[in-house]
C-alpha cells in the first residue's frame, strides 16, 4: 500500500530534550516537506526537499532541522524543543517538486513540549 | 505577502443541499490550486486540482472546483451535500517560482446536518 508513515504519533517531552520524528515514503517520491498544523492557522511549511541532499526553508523553520539522506526519509529535528512548537505536524511527499503535483500526508505526530 | 484566504471558518448546510467553500489566493505568478479534506485524527487527503485548462475541475466524491483568474478564487463546491462530507476543508497553493512551497488556507469546517 502506497503511505507516508510517521513515527511516533504521539508525543510529549520537556523543554529541552532533543527529538527526532521520522517520516518515510514508499512510493519514490522526490518531493517531502514537513509541516506543523495550529488552530486558525491552517498547515504551515517548515522545510521541504526536492530530492536527496536537497533541502529549503519553508515559512516557518525557526528551531528545527532536517536531512534527507535517501529517498524514502526525511526526519525531522528538534534539537531544543520549546512550548512554541507544540503543535501537530504532518510530513508529505509528491511525485516530484514541480508544484503541479498532489502532496500524500502522514497521519501526523501531535507533539506537546512542557 | 502571498497568501491564501479562506473567508469561512465553518459552513453549516443541510444534507442533499449543495454546498460551497469559498478560497481567494492572493500570489504572482501562475499557481497551481488544490483542495484537500482532513477527517478527524486523519491526515490531509487530495480532492482536486487545477493546473491548466478548464475551469471547472471535478475531484473525488462528487466535489468540483471552479477556477476564477480574474477574481483569483477557487471554490469547492458540491451539487448535493451528505452527512459523510462534514470535515475540514484546505485549500493550497502551490508556486511555480522561488521554489516549490506550498501555502495553505486557515481551513473551513464543514458540517452538514442530517
């Protein structure tokens, strides 16, 4: 079955505490890009790439780290998480970063920073 | 700034009537236009695109959207509304310049009553 599958779905953790929360595709997508979903703010980019060792900014990438070091995964980093980025984040991917193509999303990882 | 509006938080309509969610993007360049529906604790899912072409577009479930370059819309419509349909509702754009980003929409809540 064609998914985009994150790990974990659920998540709490202190100010602080590194984290990593994975994301792989298995459809050999180009294209993955993380976002962070809040309320009244619809999905927000954080950081997306093109294609292996490819990697940008999106709007809001302030605190957090990516790699993309093969096709299929492309975590996440929060070296020193914070309140502020308590939130529900989705990962996605598209065929490639054309822009004419759908993005496939995770199931998302609420995380909750204390 | 570039940006995508969604003018209504929620839409409230009765099941067989038909339903519309409106979006107004405000962007240079040609964009690409989508809509996807979030189910609760699901992740996004397509619905339709635009790219070129005709102006109305039909998507999955019954959904079309209609394209409007002179007042930069895009609106989600559907004949016949069912109980099934209520979900939050995004409307992104993505941009053919500057790198693939996407923007999203703050969301419209739909909720269809029996």
């Amino acid at each position: 079955e064609a998914q985009v599958t994150q790990n974990p779905r659920y998540l709490i953790t202190v100010t602080g505490k590194k984290l990593t929360v994975t994301c792989s595709q298995n459809m050999n997508h180009e294209y993955m890009s993380w976002y962070r979903q809040d309320p009244g703010l619809g999905l927000r980019q954080i950081y997306y790439s093109m294609n292996v060792e490819v990697t940008d900014k999106g709007d809001v990438p302030e605190g957090y780290k990516v790699s993309r070091k093969e096709k299929r995964n492309f975590p996440l980093i929060l070296e020193s998480p914070s309140p502020n980025q308590t939130s529900l984040y989705f990962c996605a991917s598209s065929l490639t970063g054309q822009g004419a193509y759908e993005q496939y999303f995770g199931p998302g990882t609420r995380l909750t920073v204390t | 700034a570039q940006s995508v509006a969604q003018p209504e938080d929620q839409v409230n309509v009765a099941e067989g009537n038909p339903l519309t969610v409106k979006c107004t993007y405000s962007v240079s360049g040609n964009p690409y236009l989508f809509w996807y529906v979030q189910y609760p604790n699901r992740g996004l899912q397509f619905l339709l695109k635009y790219i070129t072409g005709d102006n109305l577009v039909k998507g999955s479930y019954g959904f079309e959207a209609e394209f409007n370059k002179s007042q930069t819309s895009f609106h989600l419509k559907k004949p016949s509304a069912l109980v099934s349909d209520s979900a939050l509702y995004f409307c992104a754009v993505s941009l053919s310049t500057g790198g693939f980003k996407t923007i999203f929409g703050a969301g419209t809540r739909l909720f269809v009553k029996a």
